[in-house]
C-alpha cells in the first residue's frame, strides 16, 4: 500500500505542478508551462505506468485472497476480512482512476 501511495504521488507530481483540484493533479505535463517538467514526464512516464499497473494487479489479487477468506470464514475473522475486502476495492477503483487519466496524457 505505501509503495502505491508513493507512486500515486510522484505519478501526480510529475503529470502537473498544480495540486488545487484532482482534475488539476491528474492534468496533462504538455498542458504545462515547465518544458522541464514535460521532459521528465515522457523519461518516465512507461515506468511509472508499469509500476501502477502492477500494483493494481497486486490489489486485485489480495482483493480475491480476501473475498476467499470472507467465504470460508466466520464471525469476528469474516468480518475482518470483509473489511478488508472493501478497502481494497476502494485502492481498486482509485488505482484505476489514476491509470486511466494517464493514459490519456
């Protein structure tokens, strides 16, 4: 989790210098004025996507392990899980919001 946190960040700090609003954050580096920026974005903007796809897939699986747990569970253990489970999905879907946006820089 703190490795995509950490990706999520730089992925935001690199697509824009202004952070007033998501849609600012996720903005294109072109639409910036820092010809700087826009270098570093297109240096490593393959290796960030990779990083976030893979860690999107690692969400999906510990995702699965937890719906797996939540059906052979019980009790107290059941709904640990199923939390669990729903904040995972929320990584899921925030996860998906950002490699979608960067994908159409």
């Amino acid at each position: 989790m703190k490795a995509l946190t950490v990706l999520l960040c730089l992925a935001g700090a690199v697509a824009t210098v202004n952070t007033s609003s998501l849609s600012s954050v996720m903005a294109s580096p072109t639409e910036s004025e820092d010809p700087e920026l826009t270098e570093q974005w297109s240096q490593h903007k393959d290796a960030i996507m990779l990083r976030l796809e893979e860690n999107d897939a690692n969400l999906k699986r510990q995702y699965k392990e937890q719906l797996e747990k939540i059906e052979s569970s019980s009790g107290e253990e059941k709904e640990s899980a199923q939390q669990r489970a729903d904040s995972l999905k929320q990584e899921i879907v925030k996860s998906e919001l950002v490699i979608s946006r960067l994908k159409n820089v």
